[in-house]
C-alpha cells in the first residue's frame, strides 16, 4: 500500500510543479512597499468665492498602478503641491488611507471643475473608505489642512485641462 501511495505521489508530482509556480506568483502581494517616484506635474488653480486664486503644482496619477500608490509612503506633501486622479468618466470615488503616512486634504471635483466635496485632514494608515458621495471627474489630494487655511469650500472652482478651463 505504501509504494502504490508512493508511486502514485512520483507519477503526480512533475505535474504539481508547473502548477506551483504560477499559484506562488499569485500569491505575492501587489502592495506598493515603497513611495512612487515623482510623477508628471502640471500646474492647477483654485478660484475661491472670494475670488482669490491659489496655484498648485500637483502630480498626475494617470495609470492604475500609479493611483492605486498614490501618495502612499510619503513622508510629506507640499503646500503648494499635491496629487489629481482623474477618471475616465464621473463617478463615485472612493479613497483610503492605506500606507499615507500624513494627512491630507481630499477634493471632489466635478466635470466642470467645480468642487463637490472636500474630506480634510483624513487619518493617516486608514483603511476608512473616504468617499465623494457622488459622481466626479476627479479627486485632488492636498496636505492636509491646505483647504481650510486657504479657505477653499464646496463650490469653488478648479481651473485645469482636465476640466476644460486650463489657466
């Protein structure tokens, strides 16, 4: 009985192998472990109530990989600097926290560049969804506080490419 097991184990195991490297491929995990390098950047504006205009130099996170990473790892975020996700139709965008080590500030932004939505100072390593509770085109992330300092609120206005009315 033993060598029949044993055989049949000898017979089946050129066939587990091949098997077993695409499941432990499988098996690494996709998490960044490490910030992403500098992206792209292009100069954004925020028209505020008041008229005020306060300008942003923020990265663009344009593929998968680099929105799924984000601003995750860094250790700070300039005032004056920031990240735009931009989706490729409105939707319901849906943010966390994960591995962002500072607070940032999240802006909804609708197609028209009107913002629908701020989230400030979110908590760092949280896996709290942090929603849009809405369709938008766009989340920008700010360090944390930058909204209300500058007192940027809901219905202010984005001025970008992305939303038709570059600076």
């Amino acid at each position: 009985m033993f060598r029949r097991l044993l055989l049949l184990t000898l017979l089946a195991l050129p066939l587990a192998v091949p098997l077993a490297v695409p499941l432990a491929a499988l098996a690494q995990s996709p998490d960044p472990t490490g910030p992403q390098p500098t992206l792209p950047k292009e100069k954004l504006v925020i028209v505020t109530k008041d008229g005020s205009k306060h300008a942003f130099d923020v990265e663009l996170a344009a593929t998968p990989k680099q929105q799924e990473t984000g601003e995750m790892f860094r250790k700070s975020v300039p005032e004056n600097g920031g990240m735009l996700f931009v989706w490729d139709t409105p939707k319901q965008s849906e943010m966390w926290m994960k591995n962002t080590l500072v607070p940032l500030d999240m802006v909804f932004i609708k197609p028209d560049g009107t913002i629908d939505s701020i989230a400030e100072d979110t908590v760092p390593r949280s896996l709290k969804i942090v929603a849009s509770h809405g369709p938008v085109l766009a989340t920008l992330e700010l360090a944390g506080g930058v909204t209300a300092k500058l007192n940027i609120t809901v219905g202010d206005k984005v001025e970008a490419k992305q939303f038709g009315n570059a600076p």
